[in-house]
C-alpha cells in the first residue's frame, strides 16, 4: 500500500495517484450535485428507476467534467435512491438500512455461538456495501445488486430462525 501511495510503480509520463485522486474527487462532488439537483426538482417522485444515466436526464442534469456522457450512477447509494426514487423512497431505505442494524444487533446479543458467527458475518457484509456505498454505488436495482439484497434476507431469516429466543 505504501508503494502504491508514493507512486513507486507510475512509469515515466503516467498520471500520478494524487492527479488522479484530486481529478476523482473533484468529479464526484459534481456529480453529487447534480443528483442533489435532481431530488430538489422531484422530491417526490424522484426521476424514477435507474434513470439517472439516461440521455433525457443528463441533457437537464449534466456534469461537465464527467469524460463520458453516459454516466451510471450517481457514486453515492443514498443520492441514488433519492434520485431513482425521491425522498419518499429515501426514507424507506434507510428505514430498511435501520431495521436490519437493529435486528442484526438484537440477534447477536441474544443468540448462541453459531448464529452469532451468522449475524456477524451479515453485519460486517453490509457495513462493507455501505461504506462503498458512500462513494460509490451499485444501484439496487443493477447488476451485482442482488449481493445487498441477499445479505438483508440472510439477516432477516437468522433473526427469524431465533426469534422465538430473542426478547424484543
């Protein structure tokens, strides 16, 4: 990591790790914006289902210093939600986002060894997809979403299976 971070392995005229990043970052916050932009103008409705790279929505939303003009996603997973589908379905992500932490931490205090290896494991996965979520994003309702989505089911099952020991 160190030889990466010191650019020992940039050949002669390549782009340096800082350019790159300071170049990253810089785009990112215009991309940020203009999701922001988006769920001012459609609060509630948002511009609908992984809308955000289409043609129309980029002719009204663009990020000039994005190089292509095709741009996928927001790289954020809140704003996309809230871009996809307003701050109505804002709200009832992270509302999901809160139950599972909540029942994957009930579970693990109330459980044997073996489920809370389970609650654990489902935990450490989704604080993994939320923390690249917070730079980055793979919408939900993309490719390599149904990762996501089969770590909530995986959390709720277990938290099901011992429920009946579980006190609430």
């Amino acid at each position: 990591e160190i030889l990466i971070m010191r650019d020992i392995f940039v050949l002669p005229g390549q782009q340096q790790l800082a350019e790159r990043d300071e170049a990253s970052m810089n785009t990112r916050l215009d991309i940020w914006g203009s999701a922001l932009y988006i769920i001012r103008d459609y609060p509630l409705t948002g511009v609908g289902l992984n809308m955000f790279r289409d043609g129309r929505v980029r002719a009204l939303y663009p990020v000039p210093t994005f190089p292509n003009p095709v741009l996928p996603h927001t790289h954020n997973e809140w704003l996309q939600v809230g871009t996809d589908l307003g701050i109505p379905g804002l709200i009832v992500f992270i509302g999901l986002q809160l139950v599972t932490v909540y029942a994957l931490f009930k579970g693990y205090r109330q459980s044997n060894l073996s489920a809370k290896a389970v609650f654990a494991a489902v935990g450490a996965g989704l604080s993994a997809h939320a923390f690249f979520g917070m730079g980055d994003a793979i919408t939900l309702w993309d490719r390599f979403a149904f990762v996501f989505w089969w770590l909530v089911a995986l959390g709720g099952a277990q938290y099901v299976l011992h429920g009946r020991k579980i006190q609430l």
